[in-house]
C-alpha cells in the first residue's frame, strides 16, 4: 500500500474501540476517516504527528472523547476539511486565534453536551463554509463568529428554537448566505 492517500477505519459499532497505538502507513495520508471510540492520548500519537502535515481532510465520528478534540488537533496545519460527528462528550469549544489557519470547511454534528463555542480573533481565518447540526444544548450563536469575514455559507440545521432566535438576532448579518432549520425544512435567513 505504498500509493495509499486515504484510509478510513469504522468500527462494528459506537462502542468498539479503535486500537490504533501500532498503525503505521508508510506514505503521509490526505485524507483520514476514524468512526469509532479512541482512547485518550490517541491524537497525540506517533502517527498523527507523522501524518499531520500531509494531511488535508480529517473526520472522526463516534470517539467520544473527553478531552477537546479540537485542541487536540489544532496542529494538523494543512486541514481544510474537518468533520466532528459524535466525538466530543464535553461542553465547551474554542478555536484559538492560530488554530486552522488553511481550514474551508467545518462540519460540527452531534455534540450532545456542547453548550458554548467560542472563536477567538484570528481563528478558521480562511474558512468558507460553517456547518453546525444536532447541537442540542448550543443556545446562543458562536462567541467571536463576526471574526468569520471569509465564511460564504453557513448551515445550521436541526437546532434549538431560541439558537435560531438568537441566530436572527444579526450576528451573522456579514455571511452571505445563512441556512437554519428546528427540524426539517431548510430555511434561509433574510438579511437584517
């Protein structure tokens, strides 16, 4: 497997844990998919500083992970996708103003326990497109989104009613186009 570029790792189930601590690929990937539940220290392994250079798109799903994944891998620079489905069992997260300097897109799904997301100055500075969906406990909009002067689109689908209250507050007047829904039809939000 010497050409391999992209590899995906899916467990039988969201309770099945991922044994990656001996996982070596001899080429830098591109693209990593991992579902499944990750031991803690699993994205400070070896093979993420290995890989975390060549890497462009990054997905885990199911992890569970106590600890933010996202500060976890704020040091995979080249990432310009990023997808978190179900990998994060805390209540906050925060993107620091150098974390994900090249990121376009970011997909936040399924994070039960999420109740603040904070972007500080200077973070996502290159991200295009905002995907926030099934984020139950998320009431207000991001702290720091007027920061997001790149974002062309962004979709906020499945939320709460007062977060899409709050999102029609004007805080995401400087997207061009703004996308919600509470539970099925999509919406779009008319400019303030």
């Amino acid at each position: 497997m010497r050409l391999l570029t992209k590899l995906h790792i899916r467990a039988i189930n969201e309770d099945e844990l991922l044994l990656l601590d001996d996982l070596t690929v001899q080429n830098p990937l591109e693209k990593l998919e991992l579902v499944g539940r990750l031991s803690e220290g699993t994205l400070e392994s070896p093979f993420f500083s290995t890989h975390g250079d060549q890497l462009l798109q990054m997905e885990l799903s199911w992890c569970q992970l106590i600890a933010s994944p996202v500060a976890e891998l704020c040091g995979l620079s080249n990432v310009t996708e990023l997808r978190l489905t179900r990998a994060y069992t805390g209540q906050q997260l925060h993107f620091h103003g150098t974390w994900f300097q090249k990121l376009k897109n970011i997909e936040l799904a399924d994070l039960p326990e999420v109740k603040r997301i904070c972007i500080h100055e200077g973070g996502l500075r290159s991200l295009e497109c905002l995907h926030m969906d099934r984020l139950k406990e998320l009431r207000d909009v991001p702290i720091g989104i007027e920061f997001l002067n790149s974002v062309k689109e962004a979709y906020f689908t499945r939320m709460r009613s007062d977060f899409v209250r709050n999102l029609q507050m004007g805080k995401v007047n400087h997207i061009p186009k703004v996308y919600w829904s509470t539970q099925g039809k999509l919406n779009r939000l008319s400019s303030q």
